[in-house]
C-alpha cells in the first residue's frame, strides 16, 4: 500500500482504527508524516482523526501511545505463557526441520527408520575423523534427503543435527526469546530467561555418550590455536580432515605439528612429513627434527597399533573396571548427604526470612540470612562439580566399552595402514628422532615407543 502512495496511485487511506494501522508510535508517526507529505491523508474510524489536520498528530501520538501499552501488555502474556509451559516440560517439535522424527499416532515424536540411519551416519563420521564438508560431500555423493526432501546439504545444518539434544531423548526450552516488541529481534538466550531442560522426554537416535562425545570433539576442533603465531605462510588454525595425521603428528622438539608434503625430484615424486616450525622458519626455532617418509611412519605406526592389540587384554579388563566403577555412582552417596545439607538449609532459610521480614535491623539474623545463602550456593557448586566428574567417568567408561567392542571385530594382527583405525585408536604421536616415535594410545594409560625401518 506505501508503495502504491508512492507511485500516486491512492488519494486517501481508511482505515478502522489506530491499533489496526500501527501498534508502535514511532512507526505510526513516521508513516503518517510520510504520507502527508505526498498529501495524502489516513482517517481513523474509530477515533475519528483526520491526519490533514492540524491537531491530529497530537491525537495520533496519545491513542498509538495506548495501542502500543496493551500491545507490550499482550506481549507479556504470552510470555508468562511460555514460561510455564516450559517450567511444565511442554516440549514443541518442529517436524520439518527435525530429521528422523515424525508425529506418532498418540500425538508424540516416532523415529522414522531412514532418517535415523540419516543421523547415525552422520555422528559415526564425525566422531571417526570426518569434516561437516567431507560429511556434507558424502551425503550429497549419496542423494540423501534432508528434512525437508533436499538433496542439498549445508555446515549449518549438519552442525545443528551434531549439536541437537533432541537427538538423544532431551529438550533443552528456551534457548531463543525475543528482544524486544519494537524490533521483534530473535537472540540466543545467555540467561535472560530461565531455560528448561527436559530429560529422557522421548526416545533417542543416539545416545547421550555419544552426543556428549560429539560435543566433546567439535570442542577440540573448534578451540584449535594456530601452529605458528608468527602469520607463516604455513599456519594452521582450523581442523583437517584429509589426514589422520596432520591432527596426530607432532614436534617431539618443539610441539609443532607436522604438515605432509610431496617432494618431485627427476620426475619421481616422493611423500614426507615435516616440522611445521622446520619449513616456515628453518633451524631457528626447531634444530633437530628429522624428515620422515610415509611409508617408513606408516609401518612404525602400524607396529604400533599391533602390539597395542597383542596387549590389548589388559586394557580390557582396565575398561570393564572403569565401566563398574561409572555405573557404581561412588559419588552417590556424597551428591546425598549435600542434598540433605541442601535441604535443611532451604527450610532455616525460610524461617529466617520471616524473622527478618519483622525486625530488618537484626544484625545477627541478617549475618545468618547471608551465611546460609553462601553455604547454599557452595552446596550447589559441589553438587554440580560431583555430577560433572560423573558424568566424565560414566563418558570415559562408555568410550573404552565402546572402543573394546570396535577391537574385537577387527583382525588380531593389521597388515595395511588405515588412517580410520588410526582416528580411532591413537591420541597423538610425537616424534622422538628420526628413527623413534612415541605412540599415545586413546582411553588407555598407554604410551609405545616404536623404531622406524
């Protein structure tokens, strides 16, 4: 319609009130002047203003101004609305959006079997090594759909799937509201609201040890600082896929990382691995560390991982002590005795706030008002740190199950190198000479020294 009064297409417009036309007084006065200006005039039926007039802006600022407080006064309705149906557990699913989930007969979500192969697919290739672009390549390789049937996949959406909890059975509420009713501006909730969190409200695609594992490593990757803080032209500051071990490999000198490179010398080409520091700087800051051909490092690695498995038994028994001593909940009892602590000081703290309520000068009454409250948010703190070391031992444990369980499908003896076992198996490899390295094991206490040859 403004566009049209632009154009000169309309003399007069009629409407039935001010609240109809514009709930925000800024807004409305900007509109109308605009339009006066092209002489155009607004007639408000219901109280009855003319804008050509002299006193109608007067009147414009006052009813607009009543429109805008029952307009914010709504607005805070369904804001108490939403915050009790959130403080009830009312979970909303966005089914569209939401891969592997469709409405159920009884009203509830149902796991839809290809979308949740969907999901699966895309945690296992995160977690064995994968990039979002090598997953995003994969998926779009193999024309699978997204939630809303396209066979064009995003980061975004790939890390939103990674990021869900809705994926494990929880529902986080809340985690967005609205800045303000003038700009209806969408912000991430930083504590502005109090959210919500739903445990075990469905029936999960993954599991929780496997999503706090996902979560775990986009943390690694994303915190990655760069290798030279020089502003070499061979820096690193981001997570790389392609090689397993581009993310494993390091400087037993200097700690730098390794970067492979391909050596063309009479037509022949030839792989090697070399100090980050070495190839930027020279021997200025890294004097000793040695050129390693692939070859030779995938063998010594390989030597490695075998000799991992001919011991493999012990750190079998190691992990199924680990999972009983997770499932055994031994800070149980201690989270018990902090809630019973945690419980008598909510009900003395009651007390003493009808006490103080009576005689607000009582000094000793409001010392204690304030020592309670501290001894109370200490209890919180422990509370939350025992469930926190819990929650790790329970993650760890349920790693080293799983890693158990990935071993025992696999050969005795491995006879290739294979950048996925290597993801899999090893946390890092420093370089000790250029004829040792030291091969740090996942989720076991165990460190190879193993010769190159």
């Amino acid at each position: 319609m403004i566009a049209a009064c632009k154009r000169g297409r309309v003399d007069m417009i009629l409407t039935k009130s001010l609240s109809r036309f514009a709930r925000n007084t800024v807004d409305c006065l900007n509109i109308v002047r605009r339009l006066k200006a092209s002489g155009i005039g607004v007639i408000f039926e219901k109280e009855n203003i003319n804008t050509l007039t002299q006193s109608s802006e007067f009147l414009i600022t006052l009813f607009s101004g009543f429109a805008q407080a029952e307009s914010e006064s709504l607005s805070q309705n369904v804001i108490w609305g939403m915050l009790k149906s959130a403080e009830s557990g009312n979970v909303t699913f966005h089914y569209k959006q939401l891969l592997g989930y469709r409405r159920g007969p009884d009203g509830g979500p149902e796991i839809v079997p290809e979308g949740a192969e969907t999901i699966r697919y895309i945690y296992r290739r995160y977690l064995e090594g994968a990039s979002l672009g090598d997953i995003k390549k994969e998926l779009e390789a193999g024309g699978v759909p997204t939630a809303e049937a396209l066979e064009g996949w995003s980061y975004q959406v790939i890390r939103n799937i990674l990021t869900n909890e809705k994926y494990y059975g929880d529902a986080v509420l809340l985690k967005t509201h609205t800045l303000d009713l003038i700009s209806k501006k969408v912000v991430k909730n930083n504590g502005d609201w109090p959210m919500v969190h739903v445990e075990k409200n469905h029936e999960g695609i993954v599991s929780k040890w496997v999503f706090l594992r996902v979560r775990a490593e986009m943390a690694r990757r994303t915190s990655k600082r760069k290798v030279m803080q020089r502003h070499g032209r061979t820096e690193q500051g981001k997570y790389f896929g392609k090689y397993a071990l581009t993310e494993l490999l390091v400087c037993g000198e200097c700690g730098t990382p390794y970067k492979r490179c391909t050596w063309a010398r009479n037509g022949r080409k030839r792989i090697v691995w070399r100090c980050v520091s070495r190839l930027e700087f020279g021997t200025k800051y890294c004097h000793n560390s040695p050129t390693l051909d692939e070859d030779r490092l995938h063998r010594a690695i390989l030597g490695a991982l075998n000799e991992y498995g001919a011991a493999r038994g012990e750190a079998a028994a190691s992990a199924l002590e680990l999972a009983e001593m997770a499932q055994g909940g031994t800070g149980d009892g201690d989270e018990a005795a902090l809630r019973r602590r945690l419980e008598e000081l909510t009900a003395e703290q009651t007390e003493l706030v009808d006490k103080v309520l009576e005689d607000m000068d009582n000094v000793e009454l409001n010392a204690r008002m304030k020592a309670v409250a501290e001894e109370k948010q200490g209890l919180l703190e422990q509370m939350a740190a025992l469930r926190q070391e819990a929650e790790r031992q329970a993650l760890q444990a349920s790693r080293r199950q799983k890693m158990e369980a990935w071993l025992a499908q696999q050969p005795d003896v491995l006879t290739e190198y294979n950048d996925g076992v290597t993801r899999r198996l090893v946390e890092r490899i420093a370089v000790a000479d250029a004829g040792t390295i030291r091969v740090k094991l996942k989720d076991v206490d165990m460190e190879i020294e193993q010769k190159m040859c």
